[in-house]
C-alpha cells in the first residue's frame, strides 16, 4: 500500500484546492484531481476486507 508523508499531501491539497474559493469549490477541485490521476485497477483494505476497485 502507498503512503504520502504529510508534506506531500499538503501540496497536493494546495495544487487541488489553489483557484477555489469556498468549501464547494475545494471540494470539487479535490474530486477532479482524483477523477484525473486514479489509476485503476488496485487492491486495497476496506474495514479490515481486501476488495479490489477496478472502476472509477
């Protein structure tokens, strides 16, 4: 499983979040950002059950 240090999470909030103005505007920044860059398929650990997302 990957991990982000708090730094590079930070700056990838700020890159997501840079032109918006207000919590909607944040938010929506924050889900294009995934929409753009998931890659899929991957497995993963969900409350303890691997699953594995192969969709957006």
């Amino acid at each position: 499983m990957s991990t982000f240090d708090p730094a590079t999470l930070e700056a990838l909030i700020a890159e997501a979040t840079v032109d918006a103005y207000g919590e909607e505007e944040q938010l929506t920044g924050l889900f294009t950002m995934i929409e753009e860059n998931l890659a899929v398929p991957f497995a993963t650990t969900v409350l303890g059950v691997e699953v594995n997302v192969t969709s957006r």
